[in-house]
C-alpha cells in the first residue's frame, strides 16, 4: 500500500535544485505539534547547510507566533512576524520578500490551525497561497499537512478535511513514539493518495526524520 504512492524517498532534508527559495506551506489543526515540526525541520535544513526563514501566518493564537519565536531563536533562523491578529497573507507576503532579498534556500510559512469553518479556512489558505505567488510565482511548492499519530481515525478526518481546503502534497505525522500508532500512517497515506514525509518520533530535535516506508513496516512487525 505505502509503494503505491509512487514518491521517491529523499534521502535527506533537501531541496530540489534549482528552487530558491523553495516555500513550504505548513497547515494542521491545533495541538498536534505544528509549530514544533516547524522548529524541527528549520534545525535539520540549517544543518543541512541551508539558510531558513520562517513566517508567523498563525496570527490567530499569540500562543503560536511565541512558540515560532522560539523555535526561530533555538535553531538560529530568521522569523518574520507581525502583531497578533495582523492578516496571515501579509505576513507571508513579507516572508517571503524578505527570504529573497537576502537569498534563504528554505521558507516555512505556518498557518492557522482553525477557523470555525470549511469555507473560512478555504479562502484563508487560497489568499495565502494568491499572495505567495506574487513574490515567488510558482510558490508554496510543498503544503505540509501535520497530523497527530496517537489520534487514528481523527487524523484521518482532518486529512480529509484539509485536502478538500486545499491542495495537500504531503504529510509529517507527529507523536510516533508509542507503540500501535503507525497503521494510521498507511491509512491516510492510502486513502488520499498522499506521500508521508516525515515522521515525528519524540520531542528532541533529532526526532522529525524523514520517512522511510521499509524502515517503517519493519518497524510495525518488530523481530
């Protein structure tokens, strides 16, 4: 089931050559470790030689935009943020304004975690995306959907949901590290025909990995 997805595994946290910057879109509901995926993979793209930048588009909860600060100060990468409740498509038109006036390879916009419904959180997400594409015409070229692994069939509703609110290219699912939480991984990943990307297994900074299908059934059998 998990090959049928015909996605090359990547070897690392890279980049496709030949996109500077490349802009990846991080969406999820509340609580399921968003803004520490972020944080995680900023860490593994600077380690990997990259200059990040992030963008605080999760204007709704200061929570968010603290928690991005953060992150942004331990990885030492760039955040560009404004006040709280300032309009998410402005904060990442300035992110990624700022990505290219000073060259950064790697933009990671966070977005709001919630509307109160389908159709606001459609036309927040399209504005978004509209806005990205003034600065970097062929931007987001990633939506990253952050599900919560230990939730099963919820993970998979929100799945659902986002994809039909947008255009969902792959998934980081969080809070592995407990046993009998990855059959959702296949379930999701073969039911929406969406590459699983990266996987969170623990709170370290190590911990986001990139997934690695044989690794992972493996891993489900045990010895």
């Amino acid at each position: 089931m998990l090959q049928d997805n015909k996605v090359e595994e990547l070897e690392d946290f890279e980049i496709p050559s030949g996109t500077r910057p490349y802009v990846i879109m991080v969406v999820g509901v509340n609580g399921v470790g968003k803004t520490t995926t972020i944080g995680k993979l900023a860490y593994h793209f600077k380690k990997a030689g990259k200059k990040v930048y992030l963008g605080a588009a999760d204007t709704f909860r200061a929570a968010a935009v603290e928690q991005l600060d953060i992150w942004s100060e331990r990885v030492g990468v760039e955040i560009v943020k404004q006040k709280m409740g300032a309009d998410p498509a402005s904060v990442a038109y300035d992110t990624l304004s700022s990505a290219v006036a000073n060259n950064a390879d790697v933009v990671i916009v966070d977005t709001a975690g919630r509307l109160h419904n389908k159709v606001n959180l459609m036309n927040e997400l399209t504005k978004i995306k509209n806005v990205m594409k003034k600065v970097v015409p062929d931007a987001p070229h990633e939506v990253l959907l952050v599900l919560d692994g230990s939730t099963g069939q919820n993970a998979y509703n929100q799945a659902k949901e986002f994809s039909k609110a947008t255009e969902i290219t792959a998934l980081a699912i969080t809070k592995l590290d407990g046993t009998a939480k990855g059959g959702v991984v296949i379930g999701i990943s073969d039911q929406l025909q969406i590459p699983v990307k990266y996987i969170g297994i623990g709170e370290g900074l190590e911990d986001l990995q990139i997934f690695r299908k044989r690794e992972f059934v493996d891993s489900l059998f045990g010895d």
